[in-house]
C-alpha cells in the first residue's frame, strides 16, 4: 500500500483492529438473513508525511451508501455547536445577502439551516440520499454529488463560488484526499476562506480514542500533516482553533494559496510546535498504541462477563459508529449486551453491524431499567448523562469504555 496522499509506501503498522463491516451498515430484520461484508481494519502511518490512514478495502460507495443512517441532527450539542459556529464565521468575515456559504458534507441540514435563517445564500454537496433527502425537506438548496475536483470545475462555470466552505467531519471520510483539497482551491473566490474540522491525531493517540478508527475514516489527521496535504493542493493555512468536538478536534482556516490575504495567526506557529514536541513525526510516538487498545477491550469484556454473572442487567445507549468498532473488536454479542437504545428513529429498528446487537428507542430501555447503561458515544457523555438522568432514580450506573473503563454512580 502506498500513502494516499504522498505515494510513498507505507510499512509502518499503527494497530490492527481485525476485521469489521462498516461501522454504519446498520442492518435491517432482512439483512440478518443473510451475510455481511466484513473487510480488515489495519492503519499505517506514512514515515514520510506523517499522514495516518487505513488500508483500503471498500470503496465510498459502499461506505456511503442510499441508508447511511448517521443525521447530524439528533445531537443537541451539534446542533448547538453549529449554531455558534454560524454567528461567529459570519461576524470574523463579514457574510451577508451578498455571500455564498457552501457546506461540504451537509449531512441533514443541521448547519445550513442557520444559515439560512440569518438570510446568508448557501447551498450544500451531500452524497448520501437518505441525509440529503432531509436536508432538501428544510428547503435547503443540496447536490446530491461526492466532491472533488470535477464538481468544482462545474460550479464554478456555473457561477457558484464560494466565499465561505464548511467541511464539518468530512476531510477523513475522503479515500482521495488531494482530489478532495483541490476542490476547494478551485470553488473558494479569490479571497474565500475553507474552515475545516476534524478529530485530532494527537487526541486519538494520547486519550486512547481507538475507537474513532472505522473504515468510513481513511486518514486520521494532525496539523503538521494536513499542512502538507494543503500545500501540495493549492490552500494555505492562516488560522487553527483547538476546540472540544468528538474528543477533541482541530478548526482549520484556509485559503487559497495564490490569492488569499489574511495574516497568519501565531498560533498555527504554537500548534504546529505542540505536536512537534509531542512527536507526531516520530515512529516512537505511535509505537504502543495497539497495547492501549487491547487493555480498553480487556476491561470492557471484564465487565461485561462479571456483570453477567452477578446478575445485572446491561444495556447500551447510542449506536454510534465508534461504538460499533469498539463491540466489534471485543467480540461483543446480545449474550453480553442484549440491546442499545438510541434517539434517531433512522436507526430504532434496526442491528447493529457484526455485533447484530438490536437497536431499540429510549422508551426500550425506560421500561427495562437496566442497573448498568454503557454509553457509547462518550464525546457527546454529558448529553447523554443529562437526558437519561431518569435512570438514577432506579439506581441505574453509566459506564463508560473509552479512554478507560470508569463507572459513574
């Protein structure tokens, strides 16, 4: 295999998770007749890029398929993360009726719609039909296309630059990276800016956050990396803001490399020398992450094997996409946990994949009152520990895997 971005070959293992099907392929009572696709779940770590990514198996059509069941809008602490993220861009670089706001990956809509509202022309590239068709149902204005420098070419003849591009979570789900970039070099207006967010490298390492690696992700990504993709793509990084999303994420700013005019920030200078003196570009420095990952599913199957024998009843909340790597890596089945209860009616109804775990709504586990919910999408742990705080009054504890097994009364 050769990296995705640089070509150079790629010999330096990162962990090895098995095998697993996407983590999104929910399946439904007809799909558990019969077989799933399973495909290795191997990263590598580009010793000349520092580029970290998994090794290929699936294509994004497979993985982003007409049922992608993930909508963006069931998580109130999204939405609000949106909404914030709205006012502030709009104020820093002065949108107005006279912009064009265009999101990469719109998902369901949940980030346009505060665009709309604030009378901000926007319009979104979603591939999946299921989020799209949700996000056209807010009169939101979507294409229904994965990006890449051929769109681009086709929006910008059609007149439809952009002043602002929004990419939320979607720089890692792209397999062609450099193709991904280039279209952003090629639809922002001459002095547009491209704001990207993306879980950190240096989070995922450091917090043990295994379970972020799922095949919908082929590249797991930190500064120092991403500068290079950008620099080989035609964008320049001026800015970088650290902020608290899925465990701990980067907000990139970029702009075009040619044209672009904003001073850079002196603490792109700070972070890139953060990451430095945490090794990121060091073998050393990704070397026992695999020891870390099995100690985290060792605890898991512990718990769940000595609750079983005690008597407990255990059930999970959130059927997150981590939460399918990290059930799927312990060999996790209904015998250790009969169901996991979760918000989204798009997946109520439905298996998980591989574990075939059933997914049931809140009101499931309301009336079984198990003693012990594991919460499985830990990054959004305190929404979730505030709309389930009805369980404590049947003396229900939540528990949580990832980065270590902990146990709240």
């Amino acid at each position: 295999m050769r990296c995705r971005h640089c070509d150079f070959d790629l010999t330096e293992p990162f962990i090895d998770l098995g095998s697993a099907p996407p983590s999104n392929a929910y399946l439904s009572r007809e799909a558990l007749a019969r077989p799933e696709k399973w495909y290795p779940l191997r990263v590598y770590v580009c010793s000349k890029c520092w580029l970290v990514q998994t090794e290929d198996f699936a294509g994004r059509g497979e993985l982003f398929d007409s049922h992608y069941a993930y909508f963006s809008s069931y998580s109130t602490t999204w939405l609000a993360h949106a909404e914030a993220y709205v006012g502030k861009m709009a104020a820093r670089f002065s949108l107005s009726t006279e912009s064009v706001v265009v999101e990469i990956a719109a998902n369901d809509g949940y980030l346009l719609q505060y665009v709309k509202a604030r009378g901000i022309p926007c319009y979104g590239v979603e591939p999946t039909a299921s989020t799209a068709a949700a996000a056209k149902n807010r009169n939101l204005d979507i294409i229904e296309e994965f990006f890449g420098v051929q769109l681009a070419r086709r929006l910008t003849v059609a007149g439809r630059p952009a002043d602002l591009m929004v990419a939320n979570n979607v720089l890692a789900h792209v397999p062609d990276i450099n193709d991904f970039v280039t279209g952003f070099a090629l639809l922002l207006k001459p002095n547009g800016v491209a704001t990207f967010e993306f879980p950190h490298a240096l989070n995922l390492i450091e917090k043990r956050q295994f379970d972020t690696i799922y095949h919908e992700h082929y590249s797991y990504l930190s500064l120092l990396a991403v500068e290079g993709v950008f620099k080989t793509n035609g964008l320049r990084i001026f800015d970088v803001e650290e902020i608290p999303t899925h465990g701990g994420s980067l907000r990139i700013f970029a702009q075009r490399a040619d044209t672009g005019k904003h001073a850079v920030l002196d603490r792109l200078d700070a972070l890139r020398k953060k990451e430095l003196q945490a090794g990121i570009c060091s073998r050393s420095f990704y070397a026992d992450f695999q020891k870390k990952a099995v100690r985290i599913k060792n605890d898991l199957l512990a718990f769940l094997i000595d609750a079983g024998q005690k008597g407990r009843k255990v059930a999970a909340y959130g059927a997150a996409a981590k939460g399918n790597t990290l059930l799927n890596y312990a060999g996790v089945r209904p015998d250790l946990l009969p169901y996991v209860a979760d918000k989204s009616p798009a997946k109520q109804g439905q298996w998980l994949p591989g574990s075939r775990i059933p997914i049931v709504s809140e009101d499931h586990l309301r009336n079984n009152r198990p003693d012990d919910i594991l919460i499985l999408p830990w990054n959004i742990r305190d929404e979730i520990l505030e709309q389930l705080a009805y369980a404590r009054a049947w003396g229900a504890r939540f528990v949580i895997a990832v980065p270590k097994l902990e146990l709240i009364e």
